[in-house]
C-alpha cells in the first residue's frame, strides 16, 4: 500500500498530466470504489459501468483534493465517488438505450469533465465529434441518452438544492451506508487513545466514567478527548 506522501507524489503527477500516476491511484484505490459499487447491486447498471463511473468520481477526487484539506484522500475521495454513481443513477435514460451508446455517453462525461479541468470551458460538438469519430447528431443523442423525464428525481424548481427524491427518508439507505464507510475511514485515521475511548463509548455503550477507568485516567480527560474527536469528524462530514 502506499503512504500517505507517496499518494500525494501521485496526485501532484496527475494533476499535471501523468496518466502513470493515474493509473496507480486508481488501481491502489480500487477496494475502496468497490466497497462503494457493491452499495449500489440493486439499480439496474451493470457492473462494470458502476465502476468505470467509481474510477471517474476517484479522479475528479485527484483533480480537486488538496493537501491543506488535513485528511486522507482515501477520506476525500468517498463522497466524490458516490456522487459520480449517484449523479448517473439519477440521469440515467428511462428510455433504454444500447449498451454501446451508454458506454460512448461514459466516456464523453469523463472526457468533458477532463477537458473543462484542462481548459475552464467544454468541448464544441465538433471537437467530440473529433475525438470520438462519430458524427455531431450521435453526440448529441448519446449525450441526451442518459435523461429522465419528469420524475421524484427532477430537481426542484426553487433555488434549493437536491431533488424530491433527497428529502424522502429512507432507513438503509445508499447515502446511510456511504456515510458509514466514511465514518469507518475517519475512525481508522484517530490516533490510537483518541479511536478507543470512541468505541468504547458509541460501540460499546460505556459512560465516561468506565472509560475512564479502563484507561487510567479522569473523567474529565475522556470528555475532553470526546469532544475534540466528535468536533473533528463533525468538520469533516460536513
């Protein structure tokens, strides 16, 4: 596995254009987009889809991660991950379409995505149509392929955020379990005092007070380091 400052060697090198390095953050970080698809076996995408679209939402984690965020790009790069799947899920045809087409409509997305980074706009029709070989109609029509009509996931036409489908509740849900891996990844990251007296305390249902006893010190000392912990996360899953 790599250490964190051999990961951000990497992420230097691919923001720069080393499609080397890319290649390795993916490939080192496959299990985590593969814990993320798993979440998502019951939409009807095939797999191998679900984790072109994790591999995307990982390098626009590339693209945007900074080392000044103070947390692990593994961390980083969960929610960015999801959202490119969620994002897909959301648009993708009520109309179904080929396979072939739903491919070309990928891999367009990723392509545009890259290019806006590159360049601060989009691509014209003419330059997809360049460099994908097929013509301007076929473009556009794969680009439209990946749309759904009116439905719980249209967004709302107020200046909120979301669609109807974010604000139903839902126990289990994609977004609860997503949640969880990135709680599991901010745990795993806490020095080793500041990880037990958490699990001790919300895995084990203890007071502070027992806490305090297993470890040795005071009360006090266990509230303190609860309250900087829950901060922290807190911050973070914002």
């Amino acid at each position: 596995m790599l250490t964190h400052e051999q990961t951000l060697q990497l992420i230097e090198r691919a923001k720069d254009g080393d499609e080397t390095a890319k290649t390795a953050l993916v490939t080192e970080n496959m299990p985590l987009i593969k814990s993320i698809v798993k979440r998502y076996g019951n939409v009807h995408v095939e797999y191998e889809d679900l984790m072109q679209l994790g591999a995307m939402g990982l390098i626009k984690a590339v693209n945007n991660f900074d080392s000044a965020y103070n947390v692990k790009f593994s961390t980083y790069a969960v929610p960015m991950i999801a959202g490119e799947i969620k994002r897909f899920i959301r648009d993708d045809g009520a109309v179904k379409v080929s396979r072939a087409l739903k491919t070309l409509s990928v891999k367009m997305h990723a392509y545009i995505d890259e290019y806006i980074q590159t360049n601060g706009e989009s691509p014209s029709l003419d330059k997809l149509s360049e460099v994908f070989g097929v013509d301007k109609q076929e473009i556009v029509f794969a680009m439209d392929s990946n749309k759904y009509p009116l439905s719980i996931y249209e967004k709302f036409d107020d200046e909120s955020s979301g669609s109807i489908i974010d604000r139903l509740p839902a126990k289990g849900s994609g977004d609860e379990l997503i949640d969880n891996i990135l709680l599991k990844k901010l745990l795993a990251e806490l020095p080793e005092r500041e990880k037990t007296v958490i699990k001790l305390r919300y895995y084990k249902d203890m007071t502070q007070s027992e806490v305090a006893k297993v470890l040795g010190v005071s009360q006090v000392q266990i509230s303190r380091i609860e309250s900087k912990v829950i901060g922290k996360m807190r911050k973070q899953l914002a």
